[in-house]
C-alpha cells in the first residue's frame, strides 16, 4: 500500500481534532516514503516557526522509519551518533514526528506535528496514526 492523498488527509484530519480537542492550533505535515510532502495544514493561530519543524520532524521519521524523538537518541551527549541532527538538510529530533505504516508493517511515510509542547505535539502526531492504522486494519 502506498500513502494516498485520501489516506494523507485522514491524518491531518484526526490530527486537527486532536490538537482542537487540546485547545492548541498545530502545523501538521504529513509525508510519502520518500519524504516528500503529500499534506499539510497549517490550523489558524498556529505558531508560524513551527511550521519548518512540523515538516522537519515528518522528514526526520521518514528517513529512518522511528519517531523523530527516538532519532533524538542517537544525537544525544554519549550517544551513538552526535551530530547526526545535523545530516539530510537538519532534522528534528524532539517528539512529534512519527512514521505511518501500512497493515504489513512497511514504512509508507510521516506525520510531523508543532506548535504545541512535546507532550501534545506526541499526542497529536500519534492520533493521526491511530487513524490511519485504525482505518486499515
């Protein structure tokens, strides 16, 4: 299965829900396999500066198949790879971006979500995946 433009909008839909039902307006971006942009929405009243991370954070997840936060880990002082944030354009390595895969388990693209605090830019990148999870299973 490949990331459609039905499914893409799926998750910007349940991510829109989400960061209203948080009270807080997102930048959502959502990405193919191949980290090109397929969606975004850009709620109003969200954080302008947020939206390069929103994007970043999507492109970081897609790249390497985890969440952006994870990728993070490796970045870290002591950690396996310091300065990785620093290869393929910058990424984002905080939470917020997570990948989407299809029924099989395989990597078919992203979702980056900012403007919010870690927890609820987690939160809400994690709804639009349980939505597209929940509507192919």
């Amino acid at each position: 299965m490949s990331l459609t433009e039905k499914i893409a909008q799926a998750a910007v839909a349940a991510a829109r829900k989400a960061a209203s039902s948080i009270g807080v307006p997102m930048n959502i971006a959502v990405l193919d396999d191949g980290a090109h942009l397929k969606a975004f929405a850009r709620m109003d009243g969200a954080v302008l500066g947020s939206i390069d991370i929103a994007l970043g954070k999507a492109k970081t997840s897609a790249l390497f198949g985890m969440t952006s936060e994870a990728v993070g880990e490796f970045c870290k002082p002591g950690g396996t790879s310091p300065g990785l944030e620093l290869t393929n354009g910058t990424l984002v390595v905080f939470a917020g971006g997570m990948p989407i895969r299809d029924g099989s388990g395989a990597l078919i693209g992203a979702v980056g979500v900012s403007g919010g605090g870690v927890e609820q830019d987690r939160q809400v990148a994690n709804a639009a995946v349980e939505a597209v999870q929940s509507a192919h299973t």
